[in-house]
C-alpha cells in the first residue's frame, strides 16, 4: 500500500495500530464551523421575563468546573487510538479547539477521516468523559462562594456549556450547585451562540455576561448582541491562556480566578464611564 494512502484509510479494517500523521497547529476559526452536534430533547418554549439585575451565563467545563485537564487527558488518549496522532499532541489540539462540542472538534482536526469514524470516536470519548474525567471533577474552590455572593446580590445565573445537558446537570447536582442556576442548556441544545441566543431572548433588555475560559467563548458572546464576555484564564501544563490571551480574543475581563465576578460585574454594570473592570492583581501573565 502506497505511503500516500491517508492514515485512516491504511488503519482501517486491517487490525494494524494506527499510524501516526502531523496535523497542523489548528487555529481555532469560529464556532460557526460547528457541525454534527448530538440532536436533544425536544423544549418547552419559556416565556420572556424580566429579572432584577441582570444575567450571567456560566461555561462548565473549564470556568466552574476544574476538569479540563481531565477531559484533555481522555480526548488526548481517544484521539491516539482512532486517529494515530501522539497523545501529547493531540492534547494541544483538543485544547486549541476546546470550547465546543466534541464531535465539531473532530470535524476540524479530522476532516478527511470517515464521518463514521469520527461518530464512533465522539461516542467512546463521551463514554470515557463520565467514567475517566466527570467521576474525578470538582468545583474550582472559589465557585460555591461565588454563587451564593451573585444569588445575594440579585443576579440570574444559567449555563451554556458544550457538554452533553443531562450530563452537565447531574454534575452540578452532584456538586450541589444546581440550585443557583435558573436553567442549564448543553451540546443538545446548539452551540453556545444559539444558548445565548435563546437566554437574550428569554431576558430581553436584560444586562447579560458570558463567563467562559475559551476564544471560542469570547467569539459566542461578542457575536451576541449585548452579551458582554468575561474569562478564566489558565495555566493548563503545556497550553496556558494568560489574561492577556482571553483579552486580546475580546474578554473585558480575566484573571485565572473567578473569585472577583462580583465587583467586576458590578462596576461594569455601572456603564463605560466607570472604565473597564480589572482585577487588582496580575500574576504569572507569561505563557509557562
């Protein structure tokens, strides 16, 4: 068989371990690429209402939940086994492109593989998510303090994550944290832009924020008209997004903790003349 032969076509059927093939660095374009995304539960359409204060949306993975090295460990592994790329690769990759659903990832990084082959990976990922990663996850420290001081101060809290919705729910049960939030939309829903659009049209004039970790966050909110974008940044061994990064992708604020929301969200909702928020410290800014 020719060396020209694509990888998964020379793995494919014969038994043999894949062989591995470079991929180029991804640049994560735009979660309109998204495709392929699992079909949900059919919704109830919920009335628009009004809130007191405004609302803040909530990403899962990665901004409430410190799980994404986890994640990024089975992706990596899942990844290696269908597709031959090396582990510590594709660990990059699936971090340069997180932020959206799996099986849309697959579609960038893989996109001459079989769709087949992609579905299969996608289902065996989703699988080892719950058992490997989801059965070890927990709440960034600050979070549950976080919650309760948005909840006093009269903020509305929901979810978009890209995770599967049934799934993002019982964690947040699990963690004793669904309580908080008026309403969870996961991967069954759409893609984050459509949760925003969704929670815009749910709170029509209402002051709303994305709390996300990721470009792709960044790009949901700033894509949404009068959703303001806020990120955790990270310092994830071998991929660290600095506030810098976050801000230059259009964050109005980031800091690796979410522990200064509400301040931050206070003097913005004051308006453009109080300045951007900015937390009090900057630390470790430099890519490690």
């Amino acid at each position: 068989m020719s060396d020209e032969t694509p990888t998964h076509e020379r793995t494919e059927g014969t038994g043999a371990a894949p062989v591995g093939r470079n991929l180029p660095m991804v640049s994560a374009t735009s979660q309109f690429a998204e495709v392929a995304r699992p079909v949900g539960r059919p919704r109830s359409l919920v009335a628009p209402q009004a809130v007191e204060r405004g609302v803040i949306v909530f990403d899962l993975d990665g901004t409430l939940l410190d799980d994404l090295a986890l994640i990024g460990q089975v992706a990596a592994k899942v990844m290696a086994t269908s597709f031959g790329t090396p582990e510590e690769e594709a660990w990059v990759h699936y971090l340069a492109t997180t932020g959206m659903p799996f099986e849309a990832q697959l579609a960038q990084l893989y996109p001459e593989a079989p769709s087949e082959l992609r579905a299969t990976t996608a289902r065996t990922f989703h699988q080892r998510k719950v058992t490997e990663a989801y059965a070890r996850a927990k709440p960034f420290p600050e979070v549950p303090k976080l919650l309760k001081t948005l909840h006093r101060d009269r903020w509305t809290m929901a979810v978009a994550t890209g995770a599967e919705t049934e799934m993002a729910e019982l964690l947040l049960e699990r963690e004793g944290l669904r309580y908080w939030f008026e309403e969870v939309l996961g991967s069954g829903d759409g893609t984050k832009r459509e949760h925003l659009a969704e929670y815009r049209r749910r709170y029509p004039g209402a002051l709303m924020f994305l709390v996300g970790d990721s470009r792709f966050d960044m790009e949901a909110a700033l894509s949404t008209p009068g959703v303001v974008p806020l990120a955790r940044a990270s310092r994830l061994p071998g991929w660290t997004l600095t506030p810098t990064d976050l801000e230059k992708w259009g964050a109005a604020w980031s800091d690796y903790s979410l522990s200064e929301i509400p301040q931050v969200v206070a003097r913005l909702a004051r308006g453009p003349a109080k300045g951007r928020a900015r937390p009090a410290t900057r630390k470790g800014r430099r890519r490690a």
